[in-house]
C-alpha cells in the first residue's frame, strides 16, 4: 500500500486458551440451584491482532481519567 499502512490481510494470530475451567450456574432446575457445573474449554481464536493491539497501546498511553 503505498498510503504508508502496512496489508495485514495475510495477518493470522492465534490465541490459544487450554484447559479453562469455570464453574457456571445455570439454575435452570431446583435442584441445580447453587450447586453449579464445572465445564473444561480448549478454544483456538485466528485473526489480525494489529487492531485491537493499536487500541489497546492507546489506552495505555492515555489513562482513563483523561479521556473526554
């Protein structure tokens, strides 16, 4: 690109998250009620990180309290 922005459209990053272990409550029937489940999650997330990397850069730079 010649306006000085790089292609990313090739871009793959990956995320990997393995064994996530997370109790949730559903509380559908009674006697499920508190009780909860325990649920395991592989999950593998691809895509352009630059974005949300940029966004994030930003917000470091720029401290909640002085955004207006």
């Amino acid at each position: 690109m010649g306006d000085g922005r790089r292609d990313t459209s090739a871009r793959r990053d990956t995320i990997a998250l393995r064994g996530l272990r997370i109790r949730g409550y559903h509380e559908v029937l009674a006697e499920d009620r508190g009780r909860g489940h325990d649920f395991v999650v592989d999950a593998l997330l691809t895509g352009d990180a630059a974005t949300p990397a940029r966004w994030f850069t930003n917000c470091r730079s720029n401290p909640y309290g002085n955004w207006s």
